[in-house]
C-alpha cells in the first residue's frame, strides 16, 4: 500500500508571515505522526523564505519516521543534509522568484555531476530521489544517474483548468510511472495533489509514496492536523498496492 508522507513547509510559511516563534512545524511534524503519516517531508530553501535552519535541526533530531529532505543540488545543502542524515534527499530545481518549487529537475547533461554530487551522501546511506516531470528521458537520465526514487511532478495535472488537459496530464504520469517500474525505479507522486484529485491514481499500481503538503495544512485549518492526516490515509488506505 503507498504511504503518506506529510510535508509541513506550510506551517514555517504562516509563522514566517510574522517572523515569530508560532505555528512551529516541529510540533505540527509530530503531530502528522501521531495521526499515521509515514513521514515528513522539508525542502529548506536556499532564501530561508519558509523552513529554517533550526527547524530541520530539530525535526532530525525529533522525529521518529523517515525524514526526508528536499533540497537544490547545491554544496551548501549537501553540507547540511551530510551533518542531519535524513533518509533521503529530494532533488528540486529551485527559482529565487517562484511561489513554490514550479517544475521538475532537470536531469539531462547533468547526470556526470548528480553522480558525483550524491556520492557523498550515498556513502553515509542517505538515500536519494529527483523530484521530475513525467518525461521520459528525464526518467530514463534519473535511472543512469542512479535513483533508487523519483517524485514525479503531479503539479501540472493539479493545476491543469479542464477535464481534457487534466486527462492528458493524468495519463502521461501514468505512462511515466509505467516506465519508472519497467526500469526498476520506485515512484513517489507529488505537488498540488488533494482530497479529490489523488482519487485519480486510485487503481494505478506501485506507488510507493504521496507527498502532500498544502491540502493537508489548509484543512488543518478547519479540522486540526491530526484530522487533515487521517482523511488523507483513509483515502489512500482504499488504494490498489
Ligand atoms: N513535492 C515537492 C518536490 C514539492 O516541492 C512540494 C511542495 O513543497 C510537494 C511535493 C508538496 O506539494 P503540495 O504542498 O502542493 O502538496
């Protein structure tokens, strides 16, 4: 069955709106855990706009599932995903003037360079995945660099603003996922995805793990995290292996 894993940027996001010390995500991690989540998920951004330093520090040191760390592909990150360990990374294209992580990596020429930037991490037994779009070369360049992961970008599906490109999105994540699995890569699926839209990949085998963020916390909103995280795993509980 896939699992959930909660990302809680959202909730560094409110409490940096008043540069204060609350909502803490920390706690709003530990509470995801408590309601089920099978982890939790922080992409510290090189502009510090949301997650910090000291959080990530502590949601390490604090959690007792899987961490798992979005983060550029750059030295200062890999310095401090070397120091937290977390289970994995996550490898996001990051944009200075984009309101949330907008497309996928691109893997393609830079596969000398991913190789040679994981290995360090890899050897401390962090594990690694690239957050991509369902492209097929992106996929096949994810798979000779050497991904046991990839998160694909289900971004595009979600925003997509008729039932005709949502269908067309849909179905090349799904011809995506399709060939992760014919070359031995495990798929994760994430951004953008709800309560309503993940019911789309009900019946689609093999996926590993949903990472969501933003729906989660914004019906946290309403009915507290602990109910958000258990509406969402029921869903999912309902799901084809
Ligand atoms: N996966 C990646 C790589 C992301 O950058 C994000 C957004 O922070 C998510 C998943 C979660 O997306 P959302 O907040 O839209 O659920």
């Amino acid at each position: 069955m896939p699992v959930l894993c909660v990302n809680v940027d959202h909730v560094a996001t409110i409490r940096q709106a008043r540069l204060g010390i609350e909502p803490d995500p920390v706690t709003a991690a530990a509470m995801c855990e408590l309601a089920g989540a099978a982890g939790i998920i922080m992409h510290l951004r090189e502009d510090r706009r949301h997650v910090q330093d000291r959080d990530i520090n502590l949601i390490s040191q604090t959690i007792q599932t899987d961490f798992h760390f979005e983060m550029a592909a750059t030295e200062e990150m890999q310095q401090i995903a070397l120091r937290i360990k977390p289970a994995t990374v996550c490898l996001v294209p990051e944009k200075r003037e984009e309101l949330t992580t907008e497309g996928g990596l691109n893997c393609i020429g830079q596969e000398k360079r991913l190789i040679e930037y994981l290995a360090p991490l890899h050897e401390q037994g962090i594990g690694s995945s690239f957050f991509i779009d369902a492209d097929p070369d992106q996929i096949k360049a994810s798979k000779a660099i050497g991904a046991e992961y990839v998160e694909i970008h289900t971004g595009h599906f979600a925003d997509a603003k008729t039932r005709i490109d949502q269908k067309n999105e849909l179905s090349r994540i799904i011809d995506g996922i399709k060939l992760c699995q014919d070359l031995g890569l495990k798929v994760n699926l994430g951004h953008g995805l709800n309560y309503t839209n993940i019911l789309d990949f009900a019946e689609v085998p093999g996926i590993c793990e949903y990472s969501i963020g933003h729906s989660i916390m914004a019906r946290a909103i309403y009915l507290g995290i602990d109910r958000a995280v258990r509406d969402m795993l029921k869903l999912i509980r309902t799901f084809v292996n």
